[in-house]
C-alpha cells in the first residue's frame, strides 16, 4: 500500500510569503503529525491532527498552523517566513492517535528554503 | 524545559563490532522512549520502543534498555552491517503526548 506522500518535495520562498504544504496519509490512518527538521534544533514536533481536530501542539509561532481533512489529508502553512524557517518538514501519519499507542510512518519530507 | 540529550553525535565501528548510543531525558514523567532510524532522503522510521514499565527490550540484533532511577535509556547494535549506517535518532514521550526527541547520532559502519 502506498506511504505517506508529501508534496511538493522542494520548495524555495522569499522571507515575508506564505507557505503551504501537503500531507496525504497511508489509506485509513486518521492521525497526522507534523515536524520541522532542522541541522540546529534537530527534529521538533509541530502539531498533531486527528479526525479534523487538531490535539496536540508542539512549541512553536502561531505562524505556524495547520489543518485535516475529511479525507484525513492535511496541510500546514507558515505565514510571514523567516530565514529560520528554513527546514525539512516532515509529516507522519498513524492508525490512532497519541504517539505511545501506534507506530507512526514518516514521509520524505519538503524541503524548505527561504531567501 | 523539557529535553532529551543524546550521545554521542558521531559514531564510527567497524563492521561486525558493536555500536551503544545513549540518550538522557529530563522529565520524569516520560513514560514511553522510541528510537527511529534515518536514512539518507527518507523520513524517519521507527526501529525499536520501550516503555517505563520495561527494563530491556530486544529485536534481533537491536536491543534498547532503560533506567528510569538516572533517567537514561541506550540503543545497543549487535554485528553491524553497512546497512547499519544512519541517523539514529531517541526521543521520549510525557504524559501530555509530547514526544521530544534528541539531536540524532550519525552512525558509520566501516568496512
């Protein structure tokens, strides 16, 4: 079955745009986790969607937010970009909810740059 | 506030040999530790867990174990392969779901 896809893979944006990226789970997975993956900081956890409802938030901006589906895919934007923002952002999707009870499978990740 | 440190960020072992990559947490209220693997391009993927519950746990050749009392838990790799050769990454999870994870160990397997 196919995994986690998420699109577009690179992207390059000017300091003070806006961003979205996109999150297609594996087929039946309801939970969606997002994370910024940083040389710095290292991997951080951004938020968690599960059923359309977002339940858990990592320590970052609010310029950082993000959304569910029906569907179960998600996307998440990042308003006003700074060079900082400059990341691989990774999502990751699950059967249920909380990160304890089931094993969360990774996409590639977007890769982006700001200027 | 809450973190996990994770030693050490290099590790080079000779192919066969073992390989130990410890990981120190600061709340004790962390209840559940994964380790995930990343190879290059690819996202992370989930090697090995334990939860607090649990001293030691084994997978083939990957075990993990944990002290709660010193707040530590390692990741040990028995006969090393060159496939062995990643980013290891340990994080631990608190009771509200946060996971935190360390700042990752690059593992080279040398032939």
């Amino acid at each position: 079955k196919a995994g986690v896809t998420q699109t577009p893979r690179y992207l390059i944006k000017t300091r003070g745009q806006q961003v979205t990226l996109s999150c297609s789970p594996i087929s039946g997975h309801r939970s969606v986790s997002w994370y910024q993956q940083t040389p710095g900081q290292g991997l951080q956890f951004l938020f968690e969607y599960f059923s359309e409802t977002q339940r858990n938030k990592g320590n970052f901006p609010g310029r950082f937010s993000g959304r569910q589906f029906s569907n179960s895919r998600s996307e998440m934007n990042v308003s006003t970009l700074e060079l900082g923002d400059s990341a691989l952002y990774l999502c990751a999707s699950s059967l249920k909810r909380s990160v304890s009870n089931t094993e969360a499978f990774f996409g590639q990740g977007t890769r982006l740059t700001v200027v | 506030g809450e973190n996990v440190e994770q030693h050490p960020s290099t590790l080079s072992v000779q192919e066969g040999d073992s390989a130990v990559i410890k990981c120190t947490y600061s709340d004790s209220a962390s209840n559940y530790f994964p380790w995930y693997k990343q190879e290059l391009g690819k996202g992370p993927q989930l090697i090995i867990d334990i939860r607090s519950n649990v001293g030691e746990k084994k997978d083939q050749r990957i075990a993990v174990t944990l002290n709660k009392t010193a707040k530590h838990f390692s990741l040990h790799i028995t006969e090393t392969q060159p496939e062995d050769s990643a980013v290891y990454f340990c994080a631990a999870v608190n009771r509200d779901d946060k996971i935190i994870f360390g700042k990752g160990t690059r593992l080279h397997i040398l032939p």
